[in-house]
C-alpha cells in the first residue's frame, strides 16, 4: 500500500473542512510541523491501532470539546472514513476513500 503524506498545508486544509479527527496508520507520514499543527487546530490523531488520540492532539481543548449533536461535515467525513476503512482494511487506496467520502457528503449537501 502506497504511504500518504500529510504537511502542515494538508493539516490546514482539513482544519478548513472542519476535520476534527485524522486515522493514522502504518502508511501514514506526517511531517513534525504537520503534527504540530494538527495540535494546534486541534485535531485529534488517531492511531489506527488503538483508536486512542495520539499524544500530539490529546490535550487540545478543542479535541475534548463536547460534540454537537449533529457532527460537522468534517467530523461526519472523518467518522465514515473510518468505517469504511475499518471494512475494507487495505483493501482499498486511502486518498481514493478520501475523495469519495468527500464528494459523497458535498453532494449530499452535508
């Protein structure tokens, strides 16, 4: 399976979407200001492994914050990503699910 790579742009423009959580994986590389960022927008890296919230995000007020009841289409995003994932495993391309997630939940106006 190919390696994703996240940068502190990547982590700005999921803090945009209003990403709240990001799945990191074996496959997964995040640059150290990547994960600094991430800390500071307060999303939470979870390892896939545990599905506990890495040290990097743990302690942000964001990231404990108490959830809407309905999710944000960035949390929504993240939540059926991992789903799906979970399912398929590596079976499937991580940026492929990405980009479908994605334009399944614009298109459904989330």
């Amino acid at each position: 399976m190919p390696k994703v790579f996240y940068t502190e742009r990547d982590i700005e423009d999921l803090a945009r979407q209003g990403v709240t959580s990001l799945t990191i994986t074996e496959d997964t590389v995040l640059t150290e200001l990547a994960r600094e960022k991430a800390r500071r927008a307060g999303i939470a890296l979870v390892d896939e492994k545990d599905s506990r919230p890495s040290s990097a995000a743990a302690a942000s007020p964001a990231a404990s914050s108490p959830a809407a009841a309905k999710p944000a289409a960035g949390e929504l995003e993240a939540r059926v990503f991992s789903a799906v994932k979970a399912k398929l495993g590596s079976q499937v391309d991580e940026t492929l699910l990405r980009t479908i997630v994605q334009r399944v939940i614009k298109s459904l106006g989330k």
